[in-house]
C-alpha cells in the first residue's frame, strides 16, 4: 500500500509541474507490467492496470500513468496488451514427485494408432540408456482409426516395437491397467519362450504358430512388472538421483505451463526432501513449494524439529505439515468411509484404512511441533472422525488457537459438521475439479437426498465462513486449474448435465480459492495469493479474463505467460530457464 500512496504523491506533483525537482522516491523497477487487466485479489484495489517488480517482489499496483515513473532504463517493461494478469495459481493439493514420475511415463491416451505408439516409443530410446526400461500407459486399441495389418484378438504383434527397442525392455501399460504389451527383449529378460505357461488368471496372447504376441492380460504382466521393478530397485543411486532430479523439474515445469506458481505437496518423505533442499540450495526448484511428510508416527518422532522449515531457498522450500494419510478410501470404490451405508452397495460403509491411532499420534506430533496436520477424508465418517482427533488435540493446547489442520478432499460432510469445522477454524482441502469428474457416479453412491445434502458442497462450506481452496490432486486428475475452475464455477459435467449446481462458486470465490484460499491453506497468506505490493511477484498473465468471460468459453482460456518472483519462466508455450 506505501508504495501506490507514494505513486500518487509523484504524480500529483507532475501535475504541478514541478517533476524535475522531485527526486525519485521509489527505486526504479526491473520489471513492469503495463496495459492490462489486472484482477489482484486484493479488496483494497481490486483491478487496475499495471505492475512495478523489484527483485522478486511486487513494488507498486496502479494504473498505467501510476506505475510509469517506475519505468528506467534498465527496467523490463511487459505490455500486456490487455491480457488478463492474476495471482500465479496455487495448486491447492497434489503429489509433486509422483506427478512428475507420470510425466516421465510416455502417455498413449491420445494415441491414434500403434504405428503412432511405436513412434514415441523410437523417440524415447534416443533419451533412454541401454538396458533401461521404457514404460508407457493409456493405451486403447479401440482409439486406433489406423489399423495394423497382422491382428491378433484385435492386438498388433510386437515386431514393429521391438525392431526400434533392441536395447531396452518396453512395457506398455493398457488403460485399464488389466494388461501390458511388451517387447522381445522384455521377454527375453523374463526369459519367456514359446512354451512358457500362462500363470494362473493370466494370459499370454500367441498367434496361430505359438508365438508370443506381446500382449500379456491379467496376471501374466506381473512377471513383467516385478522385473522392472526389481530392476529400479537394483540401479545405482546415483541414477534414482538423476530420474528423482527430473521428476522435480518436469512437474515444476508442467505446473509453469498451468499458470502455477506454488503447488502443495501431500505426501513427501525425508529423503525427497533432503534432496529438494539441495535443489533449493542451487536454486533448481522450478516452482515454490509446500511440502507434507507422509511418514509413520514413529519414524517422524524425534525428525520433525530438524525438518521444519518455512521460506527454505528464496521461498522456495516450506515443510511444516504431516498428510496425507489416508483416514478412508475413495468414493467410486465404495472405500469412502461413511457414516451410512452406500446406497448402491448397502452392505458397506466404506473404509477406514489408517488406524484411528496411527492419526492421533501425527496429531500429537503435529501439535508437538507446530506443524499443520493434513490427513485425507472422504466420507462422512472419516471427516467427523478426523474433526474428533483434531478437537481432542485442541483442547489439550488451549493456547494454540491458529493451526489451520486441514482435511483434505471433504467431499461428503453432515451438516452438523459444518459449524463445528468453522469452531475448530479447520480447513476443508476440497478440489473444484472432482465435483465434475466424481459426479456422474456420485448419486448411485449416496442416493440424491444425501447428496443434495452432505455431496461436494463446497460452496455450502465457504458461505459458513470456511476458507475455499482448490485444485486437481495432480496426478490424480490433470493439473489444469481452468478446468478446475470452470468445474467449480459451473458445475456442468462432461455429458452437459450439471451436479449440485447449487454448491457454485461465484467467479471471483473461484479465483480467490485457487489464490489467498490456497494460500490461507499454508500459513502463506502473507507473501502469496494477491497482486499486492510487498508479497512475491508471482503473476499470471492469461489469454481472457476468467472472471467475465461466459460460462461456454473458460476452457478456451490460455496461459501465455507465468511469472516467478519476478522472472518470466514461461512464456507463449515454452519454458523460459
Ligand atoms: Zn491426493
């Protein structure tokens, strides 16, 4: 705010005609951004049109004339040419080195033919050491419009993949996980021969001579998956270093592309973060990051004071929290753990998967050493359960009274939870995105009257006074905040029907979720979330503004530009390093 009162003065003082004798009263800039349509998230100037950056920090918001004296000669000045400008986007909760391991698994979901696969695969081998494993997934022959002209079963045979991979085990991962097509020289590996028997509820596919095709079905692949695994476990740690090192920069560097500037990570162990601290030391994280340890109680007993850190790196690095245990399971699996039977499965209530002990021990070590607790329930019961633990801990430090424990994906809660979480000032994790990508299912599960009442009832929550969060669970669901965003704004599922269109949020709690919400959500309201002089200059630029445009044309919202204290990391498709 000093700054912008500051700007005004300057210019009143042009005004008078007396600019020469002024001296500068602000540093100049490194950077500005100039014509455009800033939305800050900030109340007290809600839009304006440009930004003065000194360093990694915002200096000054303000009209264009505002920031203009701002400008030197050393200063790099942005025209936004009226593009949109937002916080950078925090990913609310996601698994960053799984993420990036996904990343480093061809994917073959849009693939259009085998001759296509086999391509990719060519392109991964000049990048793959000999005797590495070449792993890809999503593959579905009935994508394939281009047909092979030897089929098996509807399958191709492996000859063209194994003529391009004599030096590497390939193994192919079938959307639907029940079934792997690999090459010779895995089988070579797995020394599987023409007369090899199938396991037991497995099938190796054989043309009319005997041989081997390459498709393994059900327990067939597991021979295959044991040695590839078997063989990550036998490489040299130097290598494991090596492909970790990728994953962190591929998934910092897919989230640059999103838009996203921070991204929460549930679920880290000391060895990650031992190495990301040393990324951070060498400032080789791509995106800031905030990180929880999913470790055993015991193992965390006596580490956790060593391992807190906040601001690590430039703000690169924070680790202050213990998730994400799982307290239930998932809802399409009937895992969720309700507190009444599921409607389409009445012998069940779900899952409680992690003992209600093993969470009451992270609690007290949480609470111990001042770490935010973030442990996962989905259903009901897991949540009220999960409000009990964090109460009971609560109340044995009455002094304690902001430690923002979270629970993480909420999707089903009684209403009697409600004003008890807002008691507690606990924080409900929800992720916009899985209202649209559960909701075809989520009515068989809970039956409409619970639905209507307790199912993802996020805007329900943030009208109570509970902070809005967001996100995609990366990679869980695809890092895509506009998606995300368009699903919490809409409600509109991918057939054109809508779910719980009553629990939308409005465009501008939307943006606010996935900014100072997430934000909030990490103890880092202070630097992140706004366009606000003083906090990180993480800006993103986008192709329309997300907070006007029709419902109908938010996914054809772009991200040309992402911006990380102050430094352009991506710009018009391409990493900027
Ligand atoms: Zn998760």
């Amino acid at each position: 705010m000093r700054s912008i009162l500051v700007t005004i003065a300057t210019l009143t003082l042009i005004g008078c005609g007396q600019k020469s004798e002024t001296p500068p009263a602000h540093p100049l800039a490194d950077m500005v951004l100039t014509n455009g349509n800033v939305v800050t998230v900030d109340d007290a100037l809600p839009r304006s049109e440009a930004v003065a950056i000194t360093g990694d920090r915002i200096t000054a918001v303000g009209t264009a004339a505002d920031i203009f004296p701002y400008i030197g000669d050393q200063t790099e000045v942005i025209d936004l040419e009226g593009k949109t400008a937002i916080p950078g986007f925090i990913e609310g909760h996601g698994h960053y080195t799984s993420f990036g391991g996904s990343l480093l698994i061809l994917d073959f979901r849009y693939a259009n033919s085998f001759a296509e696969i086999v391509s990719m695969v060519e392109a991964a081998v000049d990048e793959t050491e000999p005797g590495e494993w070449i792993i890809g997934r999503g593959w579905h022959q009935d994508k394939w419009d281009v047909k092979e002209d030897v089929l098996i079963e509807g399958l191709p045979v492996h000859d063209s993949l194994s003529a391009v991979t004599p030096d590497n085990p390939a193994m192919l991962i079938h959307t639907s996980g029940h079934g792997v097509f690999v090459n010779q020289k895995a089988m070579t590996l797995v020394e599987m021969g023409n007369d090899t028997a199938p396991p037991e509820g497995g099938e190796i596919v054989r043309d009319e001579t005997g041989r081997a095709t390459g498709m393994m079905r059900e327990s067939a692949q597991d021979v295959f998956r044991q040695a590839f695994s078997g063989h990550q476990g036998r490489r040299p740690a130097g290598i494991a270093e090596d492909e970790m090192r990728r994953m962190v920069t591929l998934a910092g560097e897919e989230s640059l592309r999103n838009g996203i500037t921070s991204f929460q990570d549930l679920g880290t162990s000391f060895a990650e973060v031992d190495l990301i601290k040393r990324m951070a030391d060498e400032g080789n994280v791509p995106v800031r990051l905030w990180m929880a340890f999913e470790e055993q109680a015991a193992d965390m007993e006596g580490r956790l004071a060593e391992y807190r850190m906040v601001g690590y790196g430039n703000n690169f690095l924070t680790v202050r929290a213990i998730g994400e245990k799982v307290l239930d399971g998932a809802l399409g699996t009937h895992g969720g753990w309700l507190l009444e039977p599921y409607s389409d499965l009445p012998r069940t209530s779900g899952l409680n998967v992690v003992p209600i002990e093993e969470i009451e021990a992270s609690a007290r070590l949480a609470m111990d050493h001042d770490y935010q607790l973030a442990i996962q329930g989905i259903g009901d019961r897991a949540y009220r359960e999960l409000l009990n633990i964090y109460e009971a801990e609560f109340a044995r430090h009455p002094e304690k009274t902001d430690m923002r424990w979270r629970i993480e994906h909420a999707q089903v809660i009684h209403p009697d939870d409600i004003d008890r979480t807002v008691a507690l000032n606990v924080i409900p994790a929800v992720q916009g995105i899985f209202a649209c990508s559960d909701g075809p299912w989520v009515v068989d599960r809970l039956g409409p009257e619970r639905t209507r009442e307790r199912g993802y009832i996020f805007n329900t929550l943030a009208e109570a006074g509970l902070v809005p969060t967001n996100g995609t669970d990366p990679p869980v669901d695809e890092i895509d905040p506009i998606a995300s965003f368009h699903c919490s704004v809409t409600r509109i599922l991918p057939d054109g029907t809508e779910f719980q269109p009553q629990e939308v949020y409005s465009r501008e709690r939307a943006l606010y979720s996935y900014t100072m919400g997430n934000a909030i959500a990490a103890f880092e309201e202070d630097i992140k979330g706004s366009i606000t002089p003083g906090k990180l200059a993480d800006i993103t630029i986008l192709s329309q503004d997300l907070t006007t445009v029709p419902n109908d044309e938010i996914m054809n919202t772009d991200v040309i530009m992402t911006i990380l204290g102050g430094e352009v990391r991506y710009r018009d498709g391409e990493i900027v390093n």
